[in-house]
C-alpha cells in the first residue's frame, strides 16, 4: 500500500512531465569533458516539459566557486518580470566529468545533469533522468545554445541524439527567445 500512495503522490507532479514506465535510460556522455569549458552563459533553445520552466528567454549561467562546486544562475521571463533560482552543480565523480550533480535546495539532492554532447562553443544536449521507485521514470532534457538562436542542422542533430540514445523527444518544444534583451 505505501508505494502506491506515493505514486498517487508523485503522479499530480509529473502530469505536465514526460515520463515512461521502467527505470532511467543510460545514454552516452561528452567524452573529454571540460567543465572549464562548458562555463559561462547558455541559451535553452528546445527542452522536454519541466514544471519549473514555464516562461521564456530562459539561460543558464555556470561560475565556479571557490570551494569548487559550480553556481547555477537560472532565469526565465514569465508572467511579466525576470525570475531567477540559484543553485549548486558538483561533479560527482571526476572520472566521469560529464555527469553533474545540480539542485536548487538545501533539502533536496543532487539531481543528475548529463551533458551528452557539446562542443563548447556553439551548442550543447544535457539528459537528467529521476527513477520513480524504477517503476517508472521522468525524463528532463535540454538544447541549449551559446546564443539565443542555433542552426535548424544543429537542432536537428540534437534531436537525432537523443533519439539514438532512446530518449523520447515527441513532447519536446521550442523556447521563445524573442524580445529578451
């Protein structure tokens, strides 16, 4: 009876997620990643649903602290005024620098943050997966762009990606990024 109530828990949350029955996918990551690299501001150009991203000119900055861990500014226009959420990114395990570990609460834990390609300048495709008690699993998944705007080809070539990785990309859509400066 508890892992049901949580599932009718959980359920409302995800509604508006794309979610799939079993446990995560695991793609293949960005070999050779750089974190100094991947620093600085990116663009979200196309993403699967997120309950936390719902307006539009939505970026991303990433600055290394001090201690080491990452600070995530992100910002998003929606209803109106510029709203922000600061939060912390570590790499989990520095053999496998590409794996990240982001969140944006003191209570809640590292939520997995894969950049599954990139090449730093132009474009990037990061994957985050949440095992629902591995009966099912909801699927985050973002393009992102150095700039507001990337190539049709470039776009497609995430897409194709993700794809190939079995990541479903049919609820995924485009992030306006028009009259954002």
């Amino acid at each position: 009876m508890f892992p049901i109530f949580w599932i009718l828990l959980v359920l409302p949350l995800v509604s508006a997620q794309t979610y799939h029955w079993g446990p995560c996918p695991t793609p293949s990551v960005q070999p050779n990643f750089s974190l100094q690299q991947y620093l600085g501001t990116w663009y979200e150009i196309a993403k699967l649903p997120a309950f936390f991203e719902k307006g539009k000119c939505i970026q991303a900055d990433y600055t290394l602290r001090g201690d080491g861990t990452i600070r995530v500014l992100n910002s998003q226009f929606y209803k109106g005024k510029v709203r922000t959420v600061e939060g912390t990114a570590v790499v989990q395990d520095p053999k496998n620098p590409a794996k990240l570990g982001v969140s944006f609460s003191y209570f809640t834990p590292y939520s997995p943050y894969w950049v599954l390609s990139t090449d730093f300048v132009s474009g990037a495709v990061v994957y985050s997966c949440t095992d629902v008690l591995r009966i099912f699993h909801v699927d985050y998944a973002w393009i992102l762009g150095r700039s507001r705007f990337l190539p049709a080809e470039k776009v497609e070539f995430a897409r194709q990606l993700l794809a190939k990785e079995n990541i479903d990309t049919f609820k995924m859509s485009v992030t306006d990024q028009t009259g954002c400066d």
